[in-house]
C-alpha cells in the first residue's frame, strides 16, 4: 500500500491547531486565577448577634410564688424599651456587676461576651434620687416594709405601718413587693433598695421615693440571677467615670434591715 505523504503534514496541522487551541484556553484559566495586587476590601466586623428574643406572654404572665397570686402585666401596654431584654452591654463594667441607669430608667445585669440583661424600672421623683456604688448585702423574699420616721412625718397615715406597730404585713398591696434587695455602702445601709412593685405602669417613670423599682415579675428574675456581695453602681451617666459625678443620698423608703438581722448573712 502507498502511503499518502500528505497525511504527516496535516497530522502536523492538526496538532498544531489543537496545541494552539489548548494554550488559549490554559492563558484564560490563567487569567481568572492570577491573584489581583489590589489588597482586599475591608468589610468590617460581622454583625452582632440578634438579641435573644423574649416570650413576654409567659415572662410577664400570672405568677405563683410564695403561696402569693401575681396578676399578669399588660406589657403591651408598656414601651418595648423598658421590657427584660438581652442587649450590648453599654456600662463598662465586669460581669455580674448591677448597673443602675437613672438617666435611662433601666437595670443592667453585666453577661460575659459584652452583652447585658436590661431591665425597665421606675425611680425616685426629683429631689429623691441617688447615686453611688453599694453592693447587695441583704436579699428577702416578700418582705415586710417599715417606712421610717422621716416619711411618716410626710404622710402621718403611714404610722399603722411604723417600726412601732410592726410594719406592713407581706403581700401585693405592700411597697416593696415580691422581693427586696438591701444596698449597703462601707458596711452601713444606705437605706436603698432594688424592688418589687405591682404598679407596671409606673415603669420609665420617677415616681417612688428613692428607690430603684421593677416589675414583681422582673424582680423576680434579678433575685435569682445577683448573689449577695453583687457589686452595685447606680449612675445618672452610664459608662462616665464615677468622679465626674455628685451623688447625695437618697430619702429613706424604709427604716432599715430588721435589728434581729446579723451583717454580713443572707437573709430570705
């Protein structure tokens, strides 16, 4: 059989064309790969994460505790900023420490991670606040409430409930509600206390006299989450450094821890 001698050279061409075809197409995979000298766009931090998002319906539902019946809070009826809720921690402060926002109305419980549980509460009236670091010596649990002398003075219908005549039994109708947790200052009372009260819609407002107030519901949940020693600070300017502010002491809401009561024990 003859051989064609045409058949090499266009075997030749071929390769030819196919090697070319190849080298096109390596130098355009090459060309979507070649890394840019461009340095990369900085997006910034990820956003943080969504707060934790709060079943109110059963948060601020009727509430046995105690042998005691707590109605339900309308909380619709209240601004969503003063309902319990997870938020970045705007204090400063180490965890586990209690921050009290007088400026704001809120409560903060400092979490690790840079987040807080806030809390809405209702303050002393003008002329009533007051401000400073105390930590929590005393915690009770539906205690009794004895206004002091200072405040019977004001409002003499009070003496029924005086030291004297032993104070105002425990119960929904009383001042300090569900629970009560007694802040000391180097080692003396400052006769201020974090507090129940049944009064929901007195939330965000300035209305008691000297002390920090929250819903039964939410004092509650404070109790359980700040062992005594808790360090307090109550603040008109969250996270500016405590010198740059005046403090005074606030009106007596009640006429102190019972006399029967050692410092330093817990009492429930």
């Amino acid at each position: 059989m003859t051989k064609n001698p045409s058949t090499p050279v266009l075997l030749s061409r071929r390769g030819f064309l196919n090697g070319a075809a190849l080298g096109v197409a390596s130098a355009a995979v090459s060309a979507c790969t070649t890394v840019s000298s461009q340095p990369p766009i900085d997006y910034g931090p990820p956003p943080a994460p969504e707060p934790e998002m709060m079943d109110y319906d059963t948060i601020y539902g009727p509430l046995s505790d105690e042998g005691y019946e707590i109605p339900a809070v309308p909380w619709r009826k209240i601004p969503r900023q003063f309902l319990r809720q997870y938020v970045a921690d705007p204090t400063g402060e180490k965890p586990g420490t209690v921050v009290v926002d007088t400026s704001g109305h809120f409560l903060y419980v400092v979490q690790p991670g840079g987040q807080a549980l806030r809390y809405g509460v209702g303050l002393g009236r003008a002329g009533f606040e007051w401000a400073g670091d105390a930590v929590v010596q005393y915690k009770r649990k539906w205690p009794k409430w004895t206004p002091p002398d200072s405040m019977i003075g004001r409002q003499p219908e009070l003496e029924k409930y005086s030291v004297r005549n032993g104070g105002m039994s425990p119960g929904l109708a009383n001042p300090l509600g569900a629970r009560a947790l007694y802040l000391f200052q180097n080692g003396e009372d400052t006769l201020y206390r974090l507090h129940g009260s049944p009064e929901w819609s007195s939330i965000g407002k300035s209305v008691s006299s000297g002390c920090v107030r929250l819903m039964n519901q939410d004092v509650i949940d404070l109790f359980e989450r700040v062992p005594n020693r808790s360090p307090v600070v109550v603040t008109a300017n969250v996270g500016a450094p405590m010198v740059a502010m005046g403090y005074h002491k606030a009106i007596p809401i009640d006429a102190g821890v019972p006399d029967s009561q050692v410092l330093g024990k817990s009492w429930f």
